[in-house]
C-alpha cells in the first residue's frame, strides 16, 4: 500500500518557474519599471492612545513597528497586492490577543476611540469583501489563541481556539484526523469557517460545517454560542459561517475527528481530455466506491510547478515539448480505510485503462503528489507581479451536471479578457476538487498586465472578476444574496456590531 507522500517537497525554484511559464506564456521582452511599493510609515496611533492600548493588553502582544504593520498591508492574493499598490493602507498596530476576554477589551476600547478591528487568520486573504478603511485600524492576528482546548475520543470531537491552523493541528493529533484538509495549509480553523471553505476531502469526510457542531464568536455586544441544531431548527451558526469576520472574532469551535485511517493509497489516471476526466470522475462518485478526495490537475501544472516530476509524467513533458498527442489532465484519487477500500478502488480504475485503447495511462504505484499547497505556490507567484505579469486565482463552485459546459464557457470568457486587457493571449490552469455535490474549481490565470499605472491594474483585475461573476450568473449561480438575506444579515450586523467596531 502506498503512502501518500508530503506534498510540498517538489517545489520550483523561481528562476525555473520563470523559464517554465516562459514556455506557456508571452512574457513581456523587458519587464517594465517595478510598481512602487508603498511602506508604511510610523503608526498613527498617538502616545495616549498607545498607552492606553498597553495597559489593556500588555507591550508584548502589540506592535507598531513598520517592518510588521508592513506583513499586514496585504493578503497572499494579487488582489491584496493591488490593493497595497494602490492604497497603501496599513494597520496603525497588529495586536495578538491570547484570550476571548482580551478580545471583548479591545472591542470596547476601540469602539470608544473609532477605530476598526480587522479579524486575521492565516492571512491568505483578510482584506477580500471589506470596504476600505476610513480611518485608523488594527489587524487583530489571532495566531497566539492557538490551542487545543479537550481532546474526547469518546465523543469524538475536539475543542480548539480559532485561531490554529490546519497544519500544526494535523501535525499534533498523530492517531486522530478531523479529515479537513485545505489547499491554503497556512490557513486558520477560525478563518476557514469565516469564509465557508469546503475542504479537499470532503468526499470522505464531509464538510467542514457539517463537522463543526459548535462555535463561539465574541461580538461588540456580546459573546455568541451557536451548536449545530437538531433537524428542522434553524441554524443560527449562519451568523459566522461566511461572515467573513464582519461583525464578530470565532474564538473556539468543536471540531468531529476521526481515527486515523490504517491505509491511505493515490492512484493516478492520466487522459487525453479533460472532460474525459471528469466524466470517469463522475462516474466514479456514482459508483459508491470509497473515494476521500479526487482531484483533476491540468497537466501543465506539472510542467510549471513540479521540480521534479515522476518519470511516469516523463512522456507528458515530452509530449509537450513536441507535437505529439500529450496528456491533458491528471485525476489524483486519495483512497483512506482498509487496503479493500484501495484495492476495490484500484480495480475500478483499472479497467478504464484496460478499456482505454491508450487514451488513459495509470500511473505506478507510488507516485509523488504534484503540489497542491496554494500558500507556497503563491510564494514563486509574487515575484512576477513586480515583473509586468499577472497571477490570480479564481474560484467557482459548480453543481457536478454543469461542469463540462461551465468549464468551458468559464475559461474561454477569462481567456478573451486577459488576451483584451493585456494583449497577449494568456495561461489558464484549472484544479477541479469534487466534494459530494460540486465541483470546486480554481482557475490560476496568468497573463501579461495591462500597460500603464496601478489604477489600469486594478481596473484590469476588475475587469476579470466582472468576466468570471457574469460567467457564474449565466449558469444561475446567484452570487449576490437574496434582499430578504441582505436584509437579516444587515440587522445581524445592526444588532452584534452596531458602532461598526469591526470593519466589514
Ligand atoms: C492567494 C490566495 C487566494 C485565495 N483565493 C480564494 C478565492 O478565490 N476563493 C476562496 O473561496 N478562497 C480563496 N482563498 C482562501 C481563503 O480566502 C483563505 O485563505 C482561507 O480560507 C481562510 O483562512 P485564513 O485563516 O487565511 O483567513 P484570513 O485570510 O486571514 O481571513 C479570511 C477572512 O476571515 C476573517 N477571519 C479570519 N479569522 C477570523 C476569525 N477567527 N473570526 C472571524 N473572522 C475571521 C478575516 O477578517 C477575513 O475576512 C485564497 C487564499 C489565498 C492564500
């Protein structure tokens, strides 16, 4: 039986990152002057203010050093990059409260002074769907309110601050696994939930609502304990799933875990077409066979972000380079429980294979894991942004019937906007993770950006993301909520945060 190996050990480095994308993209002959990057300056928080701020938590969770309130000025995302290039918005101080009650006296206080509270997990993307700060603000990094709280293996849960994150907690409960796992690994269990992430394994696992049964926020006015409600009650745990922080800190949460499974085995199918893919993909789920997570990774993934790709993949590269028939996508199947459960799997996909004519390749039985983690991606990505190159990731949620036809409306309609707005045509790579009822899609675009200062960037992203929401309206996904939800979660907002302490 296989073991799954680490994904991140196969990482590029920049230069051949570059040389890669070079191969996929028209990248511009000279890079153009890099954009200036704005540094902030000293805090705007004036001595008594300072003191005062002290005294209410102590000098050593607090700091107004530039060179910190800098690692705040931005997310992981081009967005947040934009965003710093064209506004240049710092916190006034990043604050690291180790305790719910130490978040309330800050609440209090700033509410009192007409300052704002920015909420901050893992920081993938702390700034997306906020308004713009009007005055002084303080990121609020909940990274210190890390600790797991009660472990029950009786009753299976695990009670954890919100401010953990995936890594370290998977990396300390060794026999047990809450089975949600993110492409973001840096990410916080707090800011997952606040973003109503769904994770990559939820096939086996289910979702990451379906296994909270319990979260606490403390709010302006007051702490909040909302559990998972009985059938037909309403749930009131829609108040912070989502919310995206915006009237509310998660401060604890219950999690369901799960023992360890005793095997865990992937199998690699590689096809021609990547609707191909999906549709075995699909038919698998059908099938009922024991799947934890499935991906599809489009095969210049490999090309552009794997070091060292397995000799199985020799031919892919080959066959890119030249002219010959290539594989176009890669299905990775993650298969935990019992070595039946892998090999009930194994057999299933074996047969597509002997069935296949050569259109579908199986990969050997110990494969390495193309890299799946998005924070070290964007690691190699952000270098290019100061190079005239754009790299934006996008995502959709799509019910599994309407996959193929989205996909290909989805990616010809970013494919014209950045060929319109940066003049040559761009790269478009799509990972398709199933969850039981959808495709989550995440689409990295590169292209050249738009020439010009940093509003013609910022009107080029927008320009993208009108393009993708007008996509998604077209195949009925509502992506603005309903009045009447407008409605509630306004009076929501009125009723926890009524002096908008918290900045939404
Ligand atoms: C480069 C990049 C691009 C991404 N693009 C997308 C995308 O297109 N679509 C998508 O769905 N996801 C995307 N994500 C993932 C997602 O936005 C977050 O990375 C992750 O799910 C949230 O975890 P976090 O701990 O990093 O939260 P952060 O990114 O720090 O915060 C996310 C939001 O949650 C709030 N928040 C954080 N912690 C708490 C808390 N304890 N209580 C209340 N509010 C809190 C923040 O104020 C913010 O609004 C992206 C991530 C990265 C790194």
């Amino acid at each position: 039986m296989i073991s799954i190996p680490a994904p991140h050990t196969a990482l590029k480095n920049f230069d051949s990152f570059w040389q890669a994308l070079q191969s996929l993209l028209a990248l511009p002959p000279e890079s153009p002057p890099a954009p200036h990057i704005p540094e902030p300056g000293d805090s705007s928080l004036e001595q008594p203010l300072q003191l005062s701020l002290q005294q209410l938590l102590g000098e050593t969770k607090i700091t107004y050093a530039p060179e910190d309130r800098r690692k705040y000025g931005e997310g992981m995302g081009y967005d947040g990059f934009l965003n710093l290039i064209n506004q240049g918005l710092f916190p006034s101080a990043v604050v690291y409260p180790e305790s719910e009650q130490e978040i309330a006296l800050l609440m209090l206080w700033a509410g009192q002074r007409e300052i704002q509270l920015l909420p901050w997990g893992g920081g993938g993307a702390p700034y997306r769907a906020k308004s713009t700060p009007q005055g002084a603000f303080l990121a609020v990094d909940l990274q210190r309110m890390n600790r797991i709280l009660d472990l029950d293996t009786e009753q299976r849960r695990i009670r954890l601050q919100a401010g953990v994150r995936w890594q370290d907690l998977h990396s300390q409960l060794t026999a047990w696994t809450t089975g949600q796992v993110f492409p973001f690994d840096e990410a916080t269990v707090g800011g997952s939930l606040a973003t109503s992430s769904i994770g990559t394994q939820s096939l086996g696992y289910g979702t990451l609502i379906e296994n909270t049964p319990f979260i606490k926020a403390v709010c302006p006015t007051g702490p909040l304990e909302l559990m998972q409600p009985a059938a037909f009650s309403s749930d009131l745990r829609g108040m912070m799933l989502g919310s995206q922080g915006a009237w509310g800190f998660i401060t604890e949460v219950s999690l369901r875990i799960f023992p360890q499974p005793q095997e865990k085995g992937l199998i690699l199918a590689s096809f021609m077409s990547r609707n191909e893919a999906l549709e075995k993909l699909r038919t698998l789920l059908r099938s009922g066979v024991p799947l934890s997570a499935a991906r599809i990774v489009d095969a210049e993934d490999l090309l552009l972000f794997n070091a060292s790709p397995p000799p199985s993949l020799g031919r892919l590269l080959r066959s890119l380079r030249g002219n010959t028939p290539a594989w176009a996508a890669h299905l990775i199947l993650e298969i935990h429980g019992s070595r039946e459960a892998y090999t009930t799997t194994r057999q299933y996909v074996d047969e597509w294979s002997k069935n296949s004519e050569g259109q579908i390749a199986l990969g050997p039985r110990t494969v390495p894991f193309p890299l799946q983690n998005w924070s070290q991606r964007f690691a190699l990505i952000r270098p290019l942004w100061e190079q005239g190159v754009l790299g934006h990731l996008i995502t959709a949620v799509v019910p599994w019937h309407q996959t193929n036809g989205f996909l290909k409306d989805w990616e010809e309609a970013l494919r014209s906007v950045l060929l319109a707005t940066g003049g040559v045509p761009g790269v478009l790579l799509t990972t398709v993770y199933a969850s039981p009822q959808h495709a989550l899609i995440y689409t990295l675009l590169f292209g050249r950006q738009a020439s010009g200062d940093p509003p013609a960037l910022q009107e080029q992203l927008d320009d993208i993301q009108a393009v993708a929401l007008e996509t998604k309206r077209r195949w009925g996904m509502n992506t603005e909520q309903p009045q009447l939800i407008q409605h509630t979660l306004q009076c929501v907002a009125e009723v926890l945060d009524p002096l908008e302490v918290i900045l939404r």
